[in-house]
C-alpha cells in the first residue's frame, strides 16, 4: 500500500504509540485525584503542555487541550466574537477557503449579528498583509486566516499577517492544522494570538488537539462542567492522547528541516510527473506551498473515477478535504481559486510525509498517468472536447 493522504491523517509514530502505551499502563489515574497515581498523571499531563508550549514559542499557561483542530477553531472563533461583542464589534474577517471548522462556526455567527467578511484568495491561493490591512474597520473584532490550506497547500504569509492585526488591535487567529509539525511556529515572534493544531495530522494520536489563546485572551467555554484547563474545557483530561500529541509535535519539530526537504523534494516530482498530462493544471501556490502538498486538476475526469482505481492499485489519495468527500458539491476551496466547477469534479490530492519513498512517487505517477488516460477515453465529453465540439478549459 502506498499511503499519500497525509493531509487527511497520519499514521501515529512509534514514539507516540510508545508514549501512549506507557501512560495508560502505568499512569492512567486522573489528574484531578489527590493521591499520587492521580498527581502522577498530573505530572506528566503539565509535562507534556510545558513540551508542546515549547514547540510554538508560547508558554504553558497558554495552552488549552481540545478534542481536536475543530473544537480549537470553533473556540478560538467564539471567544474572540464574544470579546469583541462586548465592544461593540461584529465585524469578523476572514478567506473564502478556510477549512469548514472555520467557515460554519462563522455561519452561525452570522446568524447570530456577527458581520463576516471572507477576503478572495486569488488564483493562487492566498491573501495578502495589505488585504488584511485594508479589510480591518473600527468594528472588527478578528481577523481568522489559516497558516496552510489543507486541500492546496499554498502556505500563507502569517508573519505578515500577525502584526497587522497587532498593530491595529485586533485579534488574530491562525488554523494552524495543517502548518503545525512541518513548518516554523513561533507565536511570540509572529504576532498570533490564537492558534489551533490537531495531533493526528503530525503523527500522533486523533481526538487531540491545542488552541493556544495569548496570556490575557479570556476564552469561552463550549464545554461547561469541573475546573480542567483552568475553567476553559471541562472533563477529564485525556492524558495518554495528550502525552501521545507531546512525543509526535517534538519528533516531528526536532526533524522539521531534514523531514521538509526529503518531502519537498519528492513532492517536487510528483508535480513535475503530473505536469507532463495535457489539460491539467497544478492547483495551488507552485512556490509557498505545505512540503508535502500535490493537488491537481485533470480535465474529462471525476475524480472520484480516479480515486476509486488509484485504490485498486494500493493507493490512497484524496480529492480534497475528507470532510467534503461523499458530497457531490465540488470543494469550497477550488471554487476560491476559480476552477469552474467542470474541473473543480476533476481534483486529486495527494499529500507526502517522511516515510513516502522515491518508489512511491515513480508507482504513483504511473498509476496516474494511465488512470487519467483510461477515464478520458471512456468520457463523451473528453471526446466532444478532443473533435473539437467543445472547448477546453485547461
Ligand atoms: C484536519 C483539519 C482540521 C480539523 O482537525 P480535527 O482534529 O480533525 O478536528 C481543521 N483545520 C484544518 C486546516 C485541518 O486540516
């Protein structure tokens, strides 16, 4: 099997595994409990937030354990319109291609008096410092813009982004889901204050994650009951899934170079392959862009078609986000970038990390080649496009 869906999930490393294993046989009291088993687990839950705040440059006390990037987004989101409302600001900004944690939480709000305003993201994918700039009024209470797309990759100029907002006193929130483990955090320096990541997308366990809020940044709760997280998330931390996202951000933040440049490179040939089919188009910032990010456009093909026979083959691949699949809408995000929906159909993303091999890429890159021909020669309307009867779009 040949896994090239990173982007949807990882596989756990062995040092998270490891670090899970351990806690759930020999620290699996709960932290709230007085005796020591319980103040163990206390001990290494502190532990492992004092690790992960070290990773982004924050520092312990900023740290909120989710159950995942969702929940961080939608708190982070809620918190800041909450803020704002208090003031008398509802003007909320952000893109036309955030992950839809993001886009429905600012849905409801919308519905609940909040003024969104989604900045286009060009063809490229990304937005600018200056359109953020000139996006912010008195009446805005923040500024919600993700560090990398998780279906095209284009990485986007946070560092820019950070002091804008700071500058002109407005709350800036990062998804940093698909950023965080692969490239430089550091939340200080970059003028973030708030921040979401999820475990599973840096090799460690699902149903994890972090939202770091800026000391002073007063969080509302979505979840109301005992004292954890100080007041902020209520229940029962999971400290084996905590301990576990510990182990992976650090392995994956020790090794980021070595691990972006073995990714970058492989993800460079695949592009480079697939460039080679007529009537395809790269999706996505070919230069600012996730290591481990390929996303195409095929013309005269579903991409579902392709998916479904690149599995006969043993590889796992993505059309976009795994959360829009099973729907027939095309994807929110290659609508953003312009694709017409004809081609926005014809999408296939396939998404790197370390453990990928030059092999992988040369197996895949066959696979895609063939399949691609095999569904255009099969379409009446790839045909209608090659006589001539219809134009082509790419
Ligand atoms: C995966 C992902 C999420 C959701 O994270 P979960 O932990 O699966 O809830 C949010 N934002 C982006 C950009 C993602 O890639």
């Amino acid at each position: 099997m040949i896994y090239a869906d990173n982007a949807a999930t990882t596989q756990m490393s062995k040092a998270a595994i490891s670090a899970m294993l351990n806690c759930m046989e020999e620290t699996w009291g709960n932290p709230s409990s007085l005796y020591g088993l319980g103040q163990r687990a206390k001990e290494i839950l502190e532990d492992a937030r004092e690790r992960i705040a070290a990773c982004i440059g924050a520092s312990p006390k900023e740290i909120t354990f989710t159950s995942g990037g969702s929940e961080a987004d939608n708190q982070a989101i809620r918190s800041a319109a909450l803020l704002g409302a208090q003031k008398g600001k509802r003007h909320i900004i952000s893109t036309a291609f955030e992950h839809h944690a993001v886009l429905h939480t600012l849905k409801k709000l919308e519905g609940e008096g909040f003024e969104v305003e989604l900045l286009p993201v060009g063809e490229l994918g990304t937005v600018t410092a200056q359109q953020v700039s000139e996006a912010i009024r008195e009446d805005t209470a923040l500024v919600t813009i993700m560090y990398a797309n998780n279906e095209i990759g284009s990485v986007l100029p946070i560092s820019e982004i950070g002091p804008v907002c700071r500058e002109r006193g407005v709350l800036f929130h990062t998804d940093a889901v698909q950023a965080a483990g692969h490239l430089p955090i550091d939340v200080k320096a970059q003028n973030i204050d708030m921040l979401s990541l999820s475990a599973h997308k840096f090799h460690g366990p699902k149903g994890i994650g972090v939202l770091y809020a800026r000391r002073g940044i007063s969080l509302t709760n979505l979840i109301e009951g005992g004292a954890q997280e100080r007041g902020k998330r209520a229940g029962t931390e999971n400290v084996p899934a905590i301990v576990g996202m510990a182990a992976a951000l650090e392995e994956a933040c020790a090794h980021m170079e070595e691990n972006a440049a073995k990714v970058s490179a492989l993800r460079d040939r695949l592009i480079a392959g697939l460039s080679w089919i007529p009537h395809a188009a790269l999706n996505g910032d070919p230069v600012n862009r996730l290591p481990g990010n390929v996303n195409f456009c095929f013309e005269g093909i579903e991409g579902e078609s392709l998916l479904l026979l690149l599995d006969d083959r043993g590889i796992c691949a993505s059309s976009g986000s795994a959360c829009t699949s099973g729907s027939l809408d095309p994807s929110h995000v290659l609508l953003a970038i312009g694709r017409p929906h004809e081609v926005a159909h014809g999408s296939l993303r396939l998404s790197l990390c370390g453990e990928n091999t030059e092999a992988d890429v040369e197996e895949i890159l066959r696979a895609v080649l063939e399949i691609v021909g095999y569904l255009r020669n099969m379409s009446p309307l790839w045909k209608d496009k090659v006589s001539g009867k219809k134009e082509f779009v790419l």
